[in-house]
C-alpha cells in the first residue's frame, strides 16, 4: 500500500463543481488501496480577498490578527472537500494545521515549519479515511495561528509528505508541468519528464512560479518525490527529484528569465579594503535585496562597481548609492532601470565545456548586446536590454534545441 500527498491549489477548488471533480479523482485513487493526504489551498481569489478587507479595516494589521484572518480560507476548502467526499461515499477527515500540530516558529504570515506531529494523520489513515488537510497555516509554541508566505500550501504538502514518508507528494495545479521556458514567451517550450530539485530552484527563482521556492528546498533536503501535474487534464506532469547519475542529464534544461530588474553603477570608488561592504552595506539595510555583483579590475587605483537590484527598489538603492558615493569621494552614479536577465540552467553543463560560448554566440548572431554576465555551476546568466527578452529567450531555446527530447 502506497501513501500520496495531493495538493490542489486555488483554482483547481475554485468552485463547487472544480471541489466536487478533486473529490471524484481523490475517491478514485482511495478505491485504488493507497493512503491519501489531501492538502488545499484556500478558493482562488480569497486570500486576496482577505487580505483586501483586512486593508480596509487598518492601515498596518499585526501578523497575528492577519493570520487568524486568511488562514480561514483554507479552512473553508477542508470542510467543503469532505463534505463533497462523504457525498462520494468516501470517507474523510478534516484537519486544520494547528489540529495537525504543523509546529512553525512566530514569525506571523511568513512562519517556518519545526515540527509536524504524524500521529492524528495516521490514525485516521489507518482507519480507512482519507485525511483533509488545510495547507498554508500552522501554530506556534503559544497556540497562536501562523501562515507560511503566499503559495505556502506547497510547503504544508511536502513537509507532510516528508514527515509521514510518503511515496510521492503531487501538486495538482493549473498548469501541466514544468516548461523548458515560459509558453507565452515560446511556444515550442516542452514540458519536462524530469527536472532535478537544483534546477527547480533555479527556474523557480528566477520567475517560473509553478511552486513555492521554499517547498522545493524542502523536498530536495528531505528527498521527497515531487510530481507537479494538471489537475484539469490527464497527464504524469513534471517529476523534480535529486540527480540521477545513471541517466546522464540534458545540458540545459530549461530557460529562466526575470523582467523586473534593474542595475547600478558607481564608477571611481578607491580601490580599499572594505569598498565592497561600504557600497553594499547601506543597500542591504535598506532591505534592498542584491542579485548580481560585478567589480572591475582597479585602474589608477580606482575602480567600477556594478549589481542589480529588483525593479521596484530601483530609486530606493540609486538614493543610498548616492549618499555613498560622497562619502567615499567617488566618481559618480549611473543606473538602468530597462534591463532584465535570462538564464540558461542545467546540471548537464557541470560536465560540459563549451556551453556558454555556445550561449554567447547564439545571442551575438542576433545582434543582442550582453551588458553582465554572472555564473554558477549549474546557470549561467546575463543581463540584456529589456527589448530583447523574447528574441533572447527564443534564440537560446533553440540553440540549446530544447524543443526536442534529448535521446541519450
Ligand atoms: N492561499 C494561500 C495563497 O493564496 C496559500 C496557497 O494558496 O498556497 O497564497
Ligand atoms: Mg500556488
């Protein structure tokens, strides 16, 4: 007997008839002799919605009251599930996330998971129901209920799966898979079979929002199965499970790409010991978050210091950067609001050499200036001019041919 976690998200239980088709394939699955843990999301639109009246009540609620408040829309969709369930003739059982004991620390709306007691899961289970769990909520130490940052549902299903060793944690959504690139973007993008929780991470970091980065981390620490798959057509989805040294991987996967983003320049900063932190410092106090980095080499014992930032921090780290620059006696300071940056990501290219002239000249033959370059293991990235975010991303498909399964 196998155990599953299924995890329907807000528009796969966006309305009566979508709870009552997740209640059929539950039961379906139920007939077939394995455990089920169902985890749900709140019905699309009503964490917003919460959120919105909230807004309307105080300028600034605390974390707590804003956590007693959205956590109900997903106790809402327990309810109704079983209800839909019972309808079926299928027995269940519904659990909030502090009747679970989801254990998280304090911190309100974006709170960690510590601990998930499996016991009253269990129980249940082996009693022959299927178990209705609310995702996205916990408690902490004091009884006080907790959220886990917006599409946190994923998180409660993985650290489910994880805790109750379940064989495999599927996210049901409205989306059939993970895509070597954004469809809208190229349409000869193709769902992938496989994708490592690695490449996950970088894909999903850099603006392929399928999951909750944070539920990807999860699995990949703790090794659980992660399957995301149509909850509206049949289909296997995309598996994201660790590397698999037998299979040699693809060398790219897929292709990333953020759009927001914006990059600062300070040019004729001595060059001292401490710059670096003098430069950054005031940024990162600012609560601005910085993604690339790149230093010049120093020429009469000056040299340039350029990062990006997210878009809409743009003016805010330009301002401290400012202030920096006539503390240290720099030059000056100049920005770009107009870029954005398109990765290509794989952990093929560990063991390949070549690939980012391969990246290079692909974008070159088009006439697409790179203005940063960044890399790690497993992506290499660059910054372009906001105007070639589509040619980039489609010319680079299809010199790394993504459009075609790799035959190995
Ligand atoms: N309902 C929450 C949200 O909208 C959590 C989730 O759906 O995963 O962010
Ligand atoms: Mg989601």
């Amino acid at each position: 007997m196998a155990l599953y976690v299924y995890k329907f998200g807000g528009t796969s239980v966006g309305t009566v008839e979508r709870i009552k088709a997740v209640a059929d394939k539950v039961k379906k699955a139920h007939e077939q002799g394995d455990q089920i843990v169902v985890v749900v999301s709140a019905m699309s639109g009503e964490t917003n919605r919460l959120i919105a009246l909230a807004k309307e009540m105080q300028n600034q609620p605390t974390g707590r009251e804003l956590d007693v408040l959205v956590s109900t829309g997903e106790q809402v969709t327990v309810a109704l599930l079983c209800m839909a369930l019972h309808d079926v003739d299928c027995p269940a059982w519904s659990f909030t996330g502090s009747q679970v004991k989801i254990l998280t620390d304090s911190a309100f709306t974006k709170a960690r998971i510590r601990n998930i007691d499996s016991d009253r899961m269990r129980e249940q289970l082996d009693q022959g129901r299927v178990v209705v769990v609310a995702g996205f909520q916990g408690v902490d130490e004091f009884d006080n209920i907790t959220t886990l940052g917006r599409g946190g549902s994923d998180t409660t299903a993985v650290a489910l799966a994880a805790a109750l060793k379940a064989d495999e944690c599927l996210i049901f959504t409205d989306v059939d898979g993970v895509y070597t690139t954004d469809p809208r973007i190229e349409p000869k993008a193709r769902r992938l079979n496989r994708i490592t929780f690695e490449e996950m991470l970088e894909m999903a970091s850099l603006g392929s929002k399928v999951l909750q980065i944070r539920s990807v981390e999860f699995a990949g620490k703790y090794n659980v199965a992660l399957r995301v798959l149509s909850s509206f057509t049949e289909g296997l989805g995309t598996l994201i499970t660790y590397e698999d040294t037998k299979v040699e991987s693809a060398l790219i996967s897929g292709i990333a790409f953020n759009r927001d983003e914006a990059k600062l320049t300070i040019t004729g900063v001595p060059d001292k010991p401490g710059v670096a932190s003098k430069i950054l410092g005031p940024i990162a106090e600012a609560n601005v978050e910085v993604d690339m980095i790149v230093q010049n080499i120093a020429e009469d014992e000056t040299t340039d210091f350029t990062f990006t930032v997210h878009r809409n921090d743009y003016l805010r780290a330009k301002a401290e950067l400012e202030k920096t620059c006539v503390e240290l006696g720099a030059r000056k300071v100049s920005g770009d609001d107009g870029i954005v940056k398109v990765s290509i990501v794989g952990v093929g290219m560990r063991s390949h050499a070549g690939i980012a002239s391969t990246m290079f000249k692909a974008l070159a033959k088009e006439g697409i200036n790179i203005r940063m370059i960044s890399t790690s293991e497993i992506k290499i990235s660059v910054v372009v001019d906001e105007k070639y975010l589509e040619l980039a991303v489609r010319v680079l498909h299809d010199a790394f041919k993504l459009d075609q399964e790799t035959k190995l």
